[in-house]
C-alpha cells in the first residue's frame, strides 16, 4: 500500500499513516517550511482550553498536534486510528492518552469533552460529516470545536503558486525525504478536491455547530474554523440556520 485513493477508504488512510509514520513530524516541518508549528500555536489558542479541561484531538497522528494540551495540564486525549502513528507518539510522550478510535465512530460517551479539535485530519476522513456529527455528540454542551485544515488561498496570483507548489515542488521534495513519496501526491490532490473556507463552515453548521468562524492562515493555505455546540437550553435549530447563513459569507475570529 503505497497511498490512498480519493475515496479514501478508511484501511488505505490507515495502512498509508502507518507507512509514514516514522518520519511524519520531520516531513511536515520540511515541506510546510516550518509555518506547521505557528499554524499549532494558533489552534491551541482558538481552542482557548485551561488546566484541568479535557480536550478530544481527533486524527492526532503521533500527538504533535496534543502535546501543547498536554504541557499545558489540559487532559487530552489523542485519538487514531492508524496504530503505526499512534506507536511513534506513544513511545515519544507516554504521558498522553492515545486512543485507537475511528472518527465515524467515536469509542467515547455523550457530552464527555469540554472542546474537540482535528488538525490536518477532516480532509482524510471517508465521511468528514460523520466526523462533525460524533465530534457534536461528544463534546459538552456550550463546548467548542477547532478545526485546522489545507484550504483555499484567497488572492489568486497565491492560489497559483500554492497549486504549482502542491502539485510540482511538492512531490518532489517528497521523494527526497519520505520514505512513501507517493502519500505527497495523495496529500497534493486531496487539498485540491477539498472544500474551500465557506463551504466548509456551511458543512460545520449543518451538524449542528453554531457561531461558526474562520481565520485564513498563511494566506488562506491553511484555515482555522472556531463553533460552539448549542447550550443545553438553546435552539436546537440553531446549527440548521447557522448553515444557511454561512453560504456565501464570510465569517471571520
Ligand atoms: C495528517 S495526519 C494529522 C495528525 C495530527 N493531527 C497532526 O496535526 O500532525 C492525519 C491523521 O488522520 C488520521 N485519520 C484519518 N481518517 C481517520 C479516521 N476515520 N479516524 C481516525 N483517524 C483518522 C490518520 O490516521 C492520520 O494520523
């Protein structure tokens, strides 16, 4: 198994984050050119969680994206299920809490979460809706939600040199340095056919998420979507109608 197809079907993501799994954090550093680690700082701030909360990191891959909760004295627990990815993150800080659980089907109870964050995840999902529905389920009411994920520049002389680089520079480079170069060709076409920054905020509302928001990082290649679950007595319509108002707006935090 060398890479996932576009229907990502759910043991082909799998199989693919085992086979990257030893050098994931490295490549990432390489081939986002170091800005990785600013886009984390800024989804730790979005998430906004304090010691003792505790916070659901779906997709974690080896916990780079939980670490900072964890230094933080937030409990997080560090959700994959690609063992190979969870195997490398667990050697590196057996102090997290990592769980195999797939995002479809999350092996957590009701309301157990103070917030959910995914990070470079969704898009690797086979039903991202499905994701957004447990993420709601899981998470307490008043709760909030982050997402971080590759989207789409906004100034289109950007959009094309971000395109060249994805879809040229960036395999390239790949083959270089990872030891499975065609997972970059997945990781190249996947951003390319995912949905753009109000698409994505309209998918976040119709699960029932409200006061959804964005903020475009690096230009747009990479966006931070914000929501909050409804509290216990507000509107239970209120994400139906949240989902209609963010098509063809932009929200903005
Ligand atoms: C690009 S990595 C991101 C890892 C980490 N969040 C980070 O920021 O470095 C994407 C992760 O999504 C996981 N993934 C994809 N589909 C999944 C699903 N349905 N359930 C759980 N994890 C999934 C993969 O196994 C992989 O570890």
């Amino acid at each position: 198994m060398n890479r996932a197809s576009l229907d990502k079907r759910p043991d082909e993501v799998a199989a693919m984050f085992d086979g990257v799994a030893p050098k994931y954090d490295v490549v990432n550093d390489v081939l986002s050119m170091g800005q990785a680690r600013r886009w984390r700082r800024i989804v730790v701030e979005a998430v906004g969680a304090s010691r003792g909360q505790k916070v659901l990191d779906l997709a974690a891959g080896t916990g780079t994206s939980s670490e900072p909760y964890a230094d933080a004295g937030v409990h997080v627990v560090a959700c994959d299920f690609s063992l190979g990815m969870l195997r490398v993150g667990k050697r590196r800080r057996p102090d997290i809490d990592f769980v195999a659980g797939d995002a479809t089907r999350l092996p957590f109870a009701d309301n157990s979460f103070d917030a959910a964050t995914i990070s470079f995840g969704l898009r690797n999902v086979n039903e991202p809706a499905a994701a957004l529905a447990e993420m709601f389920r899981v998470v307490k009411p008043g709760g909030r939600l982050v997402i971080a994920e590759f989207s789409t520049p906004v100034v289109p002389l950007w959009r094309t040199m971000y395109t060249e680089y994805l879809m040229r520079a960036l395999p390239a480079i790949a083959s270089k340095i990872s030891s499975n170069p065609d997972s970059y060709v997945y990781l190249a076409e996947s951003i390319r056919a995912w949905p753009d920054q109000d698409e994505l905020a309209a998918r976040i509302a119709a699960a029932g998420w409200q006061e959804v928001a964005y903020r475009n990082l690096s230009g747009g290649i990479v966006a931070v979507h914000r929501a909050r679950k409804p509290g216990r007595d507000e509107a239970a319509n209120a994400g139906a109608q949240d989902a209609l108002r963010h098509r063809g707006t932009r929200a903005a935090f």
